[in-house]
C-alpha cells in the first residue's frame, strides 16, 4: 500500500494504534493540536509541530518571505490557541537551497521572529541543512493551567457549537491568487487577501473564553469548518448540527462572487487555514457568550448522532453534509 | 550575498545578533545542543531539534528506513545527553512522497519509536505533508536539574579534556559505505559500520559524568572532535592543547586502514555522527574520574589561546590545528 492510499489521517490513525505513548508524563499524544505534558499538578506543558514546504503549502510569486515566515509561526501560535495554551519558546529546522539569497533567509526569519514576539516570546534553537526545496518547521513549546486546557474530546449532547470571527476568505484569498498570480492584475479590493497573506491567531480570544466560559471543546480551523468539526466529532464521539442562516460568511467574499468558482457558503464550510476557533460550550453559557466583547457566531448544536453532520437550511430542511478535511496525499 | 557565502554557522550568528530572545523564561537561546527554558526554580527544560533530508543525511541505498528512523532520534538525544538532560517527549515532522510505501513510513516510525523506548519516552505529536524526499524533523522536549545543566560555555583555563568511547568509526564507515555501497561487496568486518549504521546515544555515560564530575563544560560530537572542540573554544572563549597519543582512535579503522583514503588520526580527529560526549572537568577531578565504570579517555587541558587548537605530538613537537567543522553550504 502507498500513501495516497493510506491517506495522512490513515497514517496517523496506524501511528497511534501501533506505538502508544511511553512515558507517564504525557498526558495527551498523538491527535490533538498539541501533545500535553505533566509538568508540575498546577502546570501543563503544551508541544505542537508544523512544517511548511515550498510549492506544496506556499508560492514565493504572491508571498513575500516575511509573510512566509509570519505564516509558518501562526500556524503554530493557532494551535496553542485551539487548546487554551500560551507559547514560552519556539525550536526553527530550516532546509534550505545552496543558491539562495542570505537577505531571504533573513526576512524569513525576521518574519517568524516579528510574530512570536507579538505574542511575547520568540526562536531558541533549531537546526539548518542543506534541501533543493525551503522546508521551514516551527516547534512551539507552551504552558496552560489545568483548568484552561481545551481538548477535541469534551463535547457532549446539547453543548452548543461556536465560532470565532468570519469564514471563507482564506479559502477564497488562495484561489484569487492562483488564478491572478500577480497582485497588480487583481480586480478587486485586495483586503480579501489579509486573511490568507497575514493570519492572525486566535490567541488572545482564546485567554478570554477559556477563562469566560465552560469551553467543553475547541479546535482551531486549519482544514475547514467542516474538516475540523468532523475532528472534534470524531473525538468526542459525537454527531452536530448546523444551522445554515447562522454561519459567519464574509462579507468581503459575498461581494466579490463572480470572480470565484464556488458559492460563499462553500467557501465558508471549506476554507483552511481561517486559524479562527471552533468551540463548544455547555447550553448555559450562551448568556456570558454575549457579554465577551469578541465576534462569536453560536452556529450549531451538538447531537448523539455520532460522526454526522447536518445542516439546518434557511427553509428548515435538514441535509446531510460531507466533511471535506485537507489530505497531503 | 548567498548561501554558500555566508555559510551554515554565519547564518546562525546573524540570527543571534539580529534577533535576540524575548521571553523571560529561556535561559539560554541559540548557540548551544539545546535551547533551555525556566519551568521552575527546581527545574530546567530542554528544546533540541533534529533534521535528516533524503540523499542529505542519508542514502536508502544501505541503510534501512528503521535505521533512518533510529539515526534521527539519535540526534536528539545525543543533544540532551551534551546539556546533562534527559528527554520527556518528541515530536515528529514527516515530509512524505505521495508514492512512498505505507510499510516503509511504519519500519521509519518503529526506529524513531524503538529509539524513544529504550530511553524511556516516545513521539506525542507532530505533522505529516507532501514532499518530493522524504524529511524528518524530530523536535524533544527535555529536562535537567539545574546543578545538572552544562553548557559549551563552561570551560577554563587549567581544566582537563576528556572524552568518552573510541573516535573514527562513524566516518570511516560511511566512507567505506560510499565506496563499496552494498554491503554484501564488504571487504572486512562489518562491525566498523555498527557506529555509523546504528549510532548510540550516550545519555547514562552523561547522567553518570554530572552526577559524579565537576563538568565545566559538554557537546556531544556530530561535527567531528576538533569541529565540537572549537564550538567550546568559541562560547567559553579559550584555546585547548591536544596530546596526539591519547586521542581515543578506534582499533577497527586502524585494522583496516588499507581499504581507506586517509590516517586513522584523521578519522578521529574528524569523525561527525560520533556521539560520543566531549567535555572538560577540572583539574582535581582525575581520581574521580578514574572510578567511573565508563570508557573515557583524558585527551587534552584547556589554554588561554582563545580558540586556538594545538597538539602535541608523539615527538613532543606543538603544532596548530585547523578546525573542519562539517557546514552544509
């Protein structure tokens, strides 16, 4: 068997079953944001890993080296976020062509660097080497109190489904890209572009819900609303339902549809990279929801239906969807 | 300016002076085996992180993909092994070919996990994406007491160099490997490969030296003797005096010297991917030192030539040394 067929969720479903975690330590492995360790009884450390590759996850012909940078350490400032945590310290393994600017490199890593010490830390170490390709891999290690730590796990019947922000411009900012290439042909407002040039985790949002509200749940969505519902689905052994009307599709996108292929509630289903949060919370707190002085769009509910998604649409019919979660291979 | 100009170790020193840490909590930032981070007054953690590149690092030609798997934990360790640590937990950062198969990606996993085991710990999380060769980024979390911490920056004038196990090995093998690439054309004794095919990392002999020793200063050997040395030259700003008689060459290569390009001091002099400890104790430890059931061999004192390597040779005669440190551009 190859690993198109394997799939990358298939690969890491056989990495679990077939080496379980060793150490007493690790209180949480392989299939959350972050792995979680047992520091201290009033202390969790949080460890998460991304890597990005040259071609495969970003185009150095719309992206400047700085936002390339910025881009590889939100990815991981996202999922401390998706978990309750903040990042202390982060580890950079970069691979890089003989051939290539040293200025490059430098912006690169001015960018990695601009956006950790926004969230107050910043690179202590890493590793270099040689590769046709740029690979840049971000290593973040975290803390979170017990209280505060968020799994994919904990969301039970009845919990109600939240998300942060607005959805569908990363989705639809990538395909305007591809399909324009160079930023001065482009035909419209180019701030539909910010989502997907310039993320911002989640991360201050996260401080003020975990210590707000009874979060029973949280994933940050970098494969897609439906994507990462299906995660926290699949973990809490449970099923949700979406109500059509109440998804916070952008603006920006809605207006510039006739330059895009699919309809903007597709975009807003479908869109990775968002680093917006996707949370449940005990039905009760839907009033201390309000008061948060964040954008939060209760979209959902969940059910005992386990692994299905529905949606509720604007004539109150009720339709099965498909996840459609980002897959490497 | 590119690359290949400004080199692996001046790209690392215009990150440190451009970008200097931000958070509090790192002790101790880049420029060192590992990153080390205050946890609590009792206790310091320890960042280290890893990469082997396909055709890079290593050749499918004659080693197995759990052999690659082993080599790249191998790394890690040895890192934390070099600060006086011992590893929690790591993680794992997969670039894959889409045709790759399944089986060969389980035999990488199982020697990266074998590895873990047998130190007590294992992967808890990481990332998996699509790339043209295979490339492994392992990233471990560790810890260390703090009277248990030791850095490249230690060493003074007067203390004694030491170091552990038999050097050469690891470079004449891959040598050898190279030359004659399947290993049933062999001339001689397989064994010589054993430090290069399946390196051990030297985390008891290091639990053992910070327990008993007064360490000034420790690195592991990846970029060969006098390569490592110069890195404690360079961060404890002082020379070393070699005694050529005393350096540990390994009695395989010596064996087969027919079969190879240059002296067998020149292996042991140059000799990466050893992994055996290179440290400095002072003066009075000797006796101490002598007690300890582990191969160790006392192969030099430190001066205040700063960064200055000289030998003396088995005629009394000084002569300096050129350090070869191994750079990937």
């Amino acid at each position: 068997m190859r690993l198109k067929d394997t799939g990358e969720f298939g690969l890491i479903q056989l990495f679990r079953k077939k080496f379980p975690s060793q150490n007493k330590k690790v209180v949480l492995g392989l299939g959350d944001d972050c792995a979680v360790i047992k520091a201290s009884p009033q202390k969790l450390l949080l460890l998460t890993t991304d890597s990005l590759m040259e071609k495969v996850h970003f185009d150095t012909s719309y992206l400047t080296w700085e936002q390339i940078g910025k881009k590889s350490m939100a990815a991981n400032i996202s999922d401390m976020a998706a978990m309750g945590g903040e990042p202390i310290s982060g580890l950079l393994s970069l691979g890089l062509p003989k051939r290539m600017e040293t200025d490059y490199v430098l912006k690169l890593y001015s960018g990695i660097n601009r956006m950790a010490k926004s969230f107050g830390f910043s690179i202590s170490g890493g590793d270099i080497f040689l590769s046709d390709k740029v690979v840049i891999t971000v290593s973040l290690l975290g803390e979170v109190k017990p209280s505060f730590l968020k799994k994919r796990s904990g969301a039970k019947e009845g919990d109600i489904l939240c998300v942060t922000g607005e959805l569908g411009e990363s989705f639809a900012g990538l395909e305007l890209l591809k399909k324009y290439r160079k930023l001065s042909r482009f035909p419209s407002d180019k701030k539909i572009l910010d989502k997907h040039l310039n993320p911002l985790p989640r991360l201050k949002e996260s401080r003020v819900l975990v210590k707000n509200l009874k979060v029973t749940s949280m994933i940050d969505i970098s494969d897609g609303l439906l994507g990462d519902l299906y995660h926290i689905l699949e973990e809490s052994k449970v099923g949700a339902v979406l109500f059509e009307e109440k998804i916070p599709i952008s603006k920006k996108i809605s207006k510039i549809s006739q330059h895009l292929k699919y309809s903007s509630l597709h975009y807003a289903l479908n869109s990775g990279e968002e680093y917006e949060l996707l949370f449940t919370i005990k039905k009760g707190n839907i009033e201390s929801l309000k008061r948060l002085k964040i954008r939060i769009s209760v979209i959902g509910e969940i059910t005992n239906r386990v692994k299905r998604i529905e949606m509720i649409d604007k004539n109150g019919k009720v339709k099965a969807l498909k996840k459609r979660g980002y897959e490497h291979f």
